[in-house]
C-alpha cells in the first residue's frame, strides 16, 4: 500500500462528496486527478505524454489498497 494510492483514493472520494454526483461526474474527476498523480513528460516538440506504465502502477497500488 503506497501513500501516492491512499492520497489518489481519499481525493476521489472528496470529489464524490462535493459534486461528483454521478457517474459521469466521478470519472471525469478520475481523470482529472490521475494526471497529478502520474509520471507526465514534455517531448521536444512540446507534446505533453503520460506514462503508461505509471498509470498502470497506480491502478495496481490502489486495487490492493485496504
């Protein structure tokens, strides 16, 4: 269990506590939040690109999560 999961988890359910009303809305948020939790490079050419491997990582961190 990381701390980077718990943080990730207790920001998800903030945000389904104040607005995240729907399904719709929740995982929008998700994805919001992912990308401040996730490994993201700027190429040369100013191209923004996560790292897949990371999101992955994550998504493993908080499946175990307890």
């Amino acid at each position: 269990m990381t701390e980077r999961a718990k943080d990730f988890m207790e920001k998800i359910w903030k945000s389904r506590d104040s607005g995240a009303d729907t399904e719709e809305k929740l995982v929008a948020q998700i994805l919001q939040l992912m990308l401040q939790y996730v490994s993201v490079y700027e190429t040369q050419n100013k191209m923004t690109v996560l790292s897949v491997d990371d999101v992955i990582k994550l998504s493993k961190e908080v499946e175990v999560l307890k």
